[in-house]
C-alpha cells in the first residue's frame, strides 16, 4: 500500500535518463530502418515513437500501403524494389502475411525492433523539448510516455530525426521550408511561377465487413451532409476500401503540424458521410450487408516540414536521373503532387508524372547543413516541394533512412560527425557497407577487392545456357503490344523463332528496342522493325534482327499491337528475364504512354510494363544464339540484382540439385559467408490490403547446405524466403574451399544466386 500526504509543491513525473550512442526520433519505417541499421553495426540506439505502433503510415493506425520505386509494377522501375532492411522486412511480411493484413505487419515491424540487443524502444513517447551543446549541436532531448507516465531525458552525440514534421530539427534551430518553391529558385520547370504555401493534404482510411445479413447505419451529427460537396463522389464505390480511398484528403491550405486536429475532424465528416451515403443512399444496393468495420483514428499526413540539407534534390535530378558521388539510396516513385483543396477540388486527385528510371539520392540530402550532429531521415529529407513529390513515399524515405542508420554507426566508431561522412574515403566505407547489406545504389557494386571469392575458382554443376524459353504456355493476344526483355551481348545479332496464331491472313511487326540509357528499362530506341505476312490458323515465325546493342544492356524484342493475332508463351521463369506490356496501371496514373505538358521539363515515353504472376509469363521462343550471361563469375561481380544485365549465376532448368564448388590455391581465414538469393525484386509487395499471389517468391533457393572439403556440414538452411543469408563462423576457420549444394523450389523456375561474399 502507498500513501502519501498532500503536498504544496507540485509534484514531478518520474524521470529516467538515457544515454546511447544515437537517438532515432520517430518510429514510422524510416526510423525503424535507421534505427536497425545503426543497432546491427554495434552502436546503442534509442528509438522513441509517439504511437503505441510501429511504422507510422504503414502502421495499423493508418494503413496506408508501402510502395516506392517499384510503383505498383506501373512504371518502368524494373526490378527496383528497394533493398537491405526494408526489403527485409516487406519479404518477411509477405512469407507471414501475404494477404495483407496491417495488424500482422505491426507484429513483423515491432519484431525486428525488439530483436536488436542494441536498440531501446519506447513506444507511446512524444519528444517535446530539444536541449542544445552549443548553437550547432544538440545535447539531448526529453519526451513524455502517456502510458507510464514517465519522462525521459534522452542524450546522445547523435541525433537522427525520421519524426515526419521535424520536432527535433525545427527546435534545434535547423533550416526547413514549407510550400512550393519558385521556378526560377532551382530551374524546376514544373514548379509554379509563383512561391505557394499549400501543401499536400492528409487521408484517413476505412474498412467495411460482410456481416451476411442486412446492417443499418445512422449517420453521426457531423458527418458530410450533403455528399456533392465531393467532386469526384461518382468515383465511389461499396468495393473500395483501406488506401484505395488515397484521395479522400484534406488539409493542403491549412497548417499540416498545428492544425493537423481539425483537418481530423474534417476527414472524419468527410469519411462518415461518404459511408452514409454509400448505405442509405439507394446507389449500392450490394452494401446492404456491410458494416463499418474501422476508421482510421489519426490521419496519414503527407507533407510539412522539409529539412534543409548540404543539398538540396530537384526535379532535375530525378527526371534526368543525376548522378553523385555521394549515392548512398535511390528513388523511383512519379513526381506526385496533389491540388491542394483535397477531396473538394475538382481537378484529379493527383498529377503523377513518372522519370524513365531509379534516381540517385545523395548523403548531403541526409545531414541537416546548420545542426552538425543532426541527420535527417523520412519525408524530411533536403528535397525542392517538387522533388519531394516522390522521395516522400515509405520505402524511398526507409531505404534512405537505412543509409543514415549505417552512416550514424560509422560516424560513433570513428568519432565523426555527420558531414565528415561526405569525405571520399569515409564515403566509400560507408558506400561499401551499404552496398554489403543489400542496398543496391545504382551504378555502385561491392568492392571485389574485398570479396576473397575473388581469389578463388568457382565450378557450377551446371550453367544456363538460355537458347529457349519453352513452348508450354497459353497464347497471349496481341490485342496489347507485348516485348520480351532479355540481356543482350554487345554487338550481337540475334534471331528468334515464336510461334503465334492468326484469325485472318495479316501482318506482324516485331521491333528491336533499347533503353537510350543502358540501365534504364525504357524502349525509348527503335533499332530495327521487320514486318513478317502471316497465314491464317497457327504457325512458327522465324526472324533476325541485323541491328546488334553498341554496349551490354537489357533489349526488347517488341511485338506490337495487333488483335487478330496471338503468340505462344511459357510457364517457365528465369532470373533477369521477364515479359512486359505496353499496358495500362491507372493506380499510378498509367494510361500506357505519359504525355506531359510541353515544357514542364518532364518526358513523354510508353510505359511497358509487367503482369503481376501468375500472369505476365514469358513468351515462348528460340534464341539464336544462346543468351550466354548467367555464369559464375557473376558471383563476384559485385552487383545483387539484374543491373544492365542479370548479374546472377542460373543452374540449368534441368539440374534440380545443383552444387557450387568454390577452392582457393593456398588456404584462408574465413569468417563469414554472405549468399544474396533474388526475392524477385520487380513485385512491389505492399504492405497492406494488396494480397500477393504466393508467400515465398519462385525465384527465391528456399533450401541449401554449405560443406567443407571433406563434406561436414557448416551451415544448412531450410524454407528460406530472405534475400541475403549471412553466415558466421564462432571464429575463423582456415580453409582451401567449401561447396554450397542447392535445391530447386519451383520445378519451372532454375536455381539462381546473384552473389557470394566471403571474408
């Protein structure tokens, strides 16, 4: 029992400090990404979040779906799903939630936080006061648990704020803007003539329930009234549910951080009067069985503070994909920019506008140029209001943030700070690291001289060598333009035999396209087209292309439209290769080609894109000669996804139980090995709502056993579904060699492995 007598003084919470070597502020996926990152390379880390959840707008208390370069597979992003801790986590969720549950991926997203010995979590924990070392440096900063009510007095030498409206650097005194800049501040022909401070609004979601009998609805005081209010009301349906009701937002003319309260209150009128109207308005007979299952509580806010950085990206440097020294992440989502009066504007909900590729995000974007121990992470980010239209979505901003994770561990272990990060060797290190973990920044591979995979040979009990994709598929109508994208060989010819069928007596075009850059996965460049009469009923079709690629790079053998013709495809799949159509993905305002207002310094361009499985197979044909790129020195080549060409060793489709022998002539000192499996890094894999056609995807070796010469067992794995599996030796071993023997896990799909690192 505790009793206590009354006091005159105010009494005080409970105060706890807590010192760490850095201190993440904001639990939304940027902040869990750079709080693991940090944690893993053996720094301490505080995370302190002001929800009882993880991962912000991904959370259950918001449920807005992950996306990023991948854009719902509506872009020409191939294979550009964002790599390391995040794509760790979305493949995770799918082997555990492939249907899109946003409470399970609250479950995913707390585990891997919790499972870090070095990091602190303190949920239910709003940061309200930043204290400063000097005018440049902060000291620490104190937040408050309404659940326990404690207060906390977090310090550190390092502070990463991923809050989303910047507590941390606006009371530090940091530089941020908010609104639109001017085109003639950074030559943004996209940005208005005039500086605005409108902004992007905020969303609340809602979910409806089959009950199985009829379900009434009365409507609370303030729900929307009178539901033509909504331009776009003709747009709704008793189908919709969860984020793809993104565009019922609001918010864009108010103060998105002081007044986010009563742009709440209006989304919760908006969100109850569009559910009285879809039950009691007469227009979806089909809802009669629904019931409002749950609305959101808090808003999924988009845009406020943006943080000023050593750099500032633009649109530039986006749609002309710029290149920096500083790489350390990369973006791909459209430069998407919403009319600021939200659900009651008439306009579109969104004006997307897509680059024909990924895009560098450099180091200086993550470092607060005024506060020196301040990295910035999230939407925060040092971007132009234009820019920001697309590193502002969750996987962009958590693939940078893990960047930043990294980069603050680096800066703990050889007492830097930040901007010292920016210094050619600290930069490669820290690069070098990134890319170790699975970042992929475009253009940069891991360092083979720190690979001793380097030194050693490498023999594969087999070898793809790719000169047909069976003929045991359906037949696909041309009714939409259809390509095969394969990596070509420089200054190869290359014939192809199909086999199609014709209702009538026609003609069929065939193209040979390239991207105008070698990374890109835009056919932007016709190189040749070959016109070939078909008969009716179904025949083989032989041709040759006499154009050849001037460098290594992924070509289109393009079959344009033509609905009296259909061609043969197959169920078999293969790493790096892919189909894509010259189709449509209205989600990310896709109509199949993107026809920009002249001199807003955006590109027209076709979008051609691929099916999600188990649509989209590969069309059926033979290639002469073989497409010969899959063998095993791609295993020290340094890259972990297809990049210009597939970069991964494939076993031939025969081989179900391939082997890898790796010897070196004298023996060394091992310590780990690191295989990089391919998780099929072209599905986007959303978060929430979106189901997914399987939980592992085929590409991915789900069963290994690694041996040393005399055939022990070192390491063995079984239903694997993660991208890199990194083993570790209790202390090195002195070795002349080990084998890694493969197990096929899909009978249409050969055994692929992008890289082995060893050290």
């Amino acid at each position: 029992m505790q009793v206590e007598s009354f006091s005159s003084k105010v009494r005080s919470n409970k105060i706890t400090t807590i010192q760490s070597d850095l201190v993440v502020v904001g639990g939304g996926l940027a902040g869990v990404c750079a709080a693991i990152a940090a944690a893993r390379e053996g720094v301490t880390v505080t995370l302190v979040q002001d929800r009882p959840v993880l991962g912000g707008n991904a959370s259950s208390e918001v449920r807005l779906w992950t996306l990023g370069a991948t854009s719902h597979m509506g872009n020409n992003n191939r294979w550009a799903r964002e790599g390391g801790i995040i794509d760790e986590i979305l493949v995770e969720n799918l082997y555990r939630n492939k249907e899109g549950n946003a409470l399970i991926f609250d479950t995913v997203l707390l585990e891997k936080v919790s499972n870090e010995k070095n990091l602190t979590l303190l949920l239910n924990t709003a940061v309200y006061e930043v204290e400063k070392a000097d005018t440049k440096n902060i000291s620490q900063v104190t937040a408050f648990c309404s659940q326990n009510s404690t207060t906390y007095i977090i310090k550190s030498n390092l502070f990463c704020d991923a809050s989303g409206d910047g507590i941390v650097g606006f009371q530090a005194g940091a530089a941020f803007r908010m609104g639109a800049e001017t085109v003639e501040e950074f030559g943004e022909k996209f940005a208005p003539d005039q500086s605005y401070g409108e902004l992007l609004g905020h969303t609340i979601y809602f979910y409806s329930k089959d009950t199985g009998a009829p379900v009434k609805y009365v409507a609370p005081e303030f729900a929307l009234k009178d539901i033509t209010e909504i331009p776009r009301y003709k747009s709704l349906s008793d189908k919709d549910s969860g984020c793809r009701l993104w565009w019922l937002e609001y918010g864009g003319r108010k103060d998105t951080i002081h007044e986010s309260e009563d742009i709440k209150w209006e989304l919760w009128k908006v969100v109850y009067g569009v559910w009285d109207y879809i039950k009691n308005s007469g227009e979806f007979p089909d809802a009669a069985n629904l019931t409002l299952e749950w609305v959101g509580t808090i808003p999924g806010k988009r845009e406020s503070r943006r943080f000023e950085g050593h750099y500032m990206i633009k649109q530039q440097d986006l749609i002309e994909q710029n290149t920096f020294e500083d790489a350390v992440s990369f973006g791909g989502w459209a430069v998407d920019l919403h009319p600021s009066d939200g659900v009651y504007d008439s306009r579109p909900g969104c004006t997307q506008y897509h680059s024909k590729g990924v895009y560098q995000i450099p180091l200086r974007t993550m470092i607060s140029q005024n506060i020196e121990n301040l990295f910035l992470s999230g939407r925060i980010i040092s971007a132009t209001h234009v820019a920001f239209g697309s590193t502002r979505v969750m996987a962009t901003c958590a693939h940078a943030a893990q960047a930043v994770g990294y980069g603050a561990a680096q800066c703990v272990k050889n007492n830097l700070k930040p901007a010292q990060l920016l210094i050619s060797d600290n930069l490669k290190e820290l690069q070098q690291t990134l890319s170790i973990n699975g970042q992929s920044i475009p253009g940069i591979a891991i360092d083979k001289t720190q690979n001793l995979l380097k030194q050693a040979t490498i023999q594969a009990s087999s070898t793809l060598k790719l000169n047909q994709i069976d003929f045991d598929g359906e037949y696909t109508s041309l009714e939409v333009a259809v390509a095969q994208l394969l990596p070509f060989k420089a200054h190869q010819n290359y014939g192809f035999k199909v086999k199609v069928k014709a209702q009538e007596a026609t003609m069929l075009t065939v193209q040979l396209r390239t991207s105008s850059k070698a990374r890109n996965y835009t056919p932007d460049i016709i190189l040749e087209t070959i016109e070939i009469k078909i008969n009716p009923g179904e025949q083989e079709v032989a041709f040759e292309f006499k154009t050849a690629t001037t460098e290594n790079q992924y070509a289109f053998v393009t079959f344009l439209s033509n609905d009296k013709l259909s061609i043969q495809s197959s169920t078999k799949r293969y790493t790096g290769v892919l189909s894509v159509f010259n189709g449509q993905n209205k989600a990310v305002n896709n109509n199949g080609k993107q026809t920009p207002p002249d001199n807003i310094g955006i590109d027209a361009f076709e979008f051609w894109i691929p099916f999600r499985r188990p649509k989209g197979q590969n069309i059926a044909m033979q290639i002469e000669p073989t497409v010969a790129c899959f063998g095993v020195e791609n295993l020290t080549n340094g890259f972990v996804r297809p990049y210009g060409s597939a970069n991964a060793w494939l076993a031939d489709l025969t081989d179900t139980k391939p082997t890898l022998q790796v010897e070196w002539e004298t023996e060394v000192a091992l310590s780990e090995i690191k295989l990089f499996l391919d998780p099929d890094y072209d599905h986007p894999m959303e978060s929430t709502l979106m189901g997914h056609p399987e939980e592992v995807v085929p590409f991915c070796v789900q069963n290994y056993t690694i041996k040393d010469r005399s055939g022990k067992v070192l390491f063995e794995k079984k239903n694997n579904c993660q991208a890199i599996n990194t083993w570790t030796f209790d202390s090195k071993i002195t070795t002349k060699g080990f084998s890694i023997e493969l197990k096929q896990s899909h009978p249409n799909v050969p055994v692929a492995v992008f890289e082995i690192f060893c050290q």
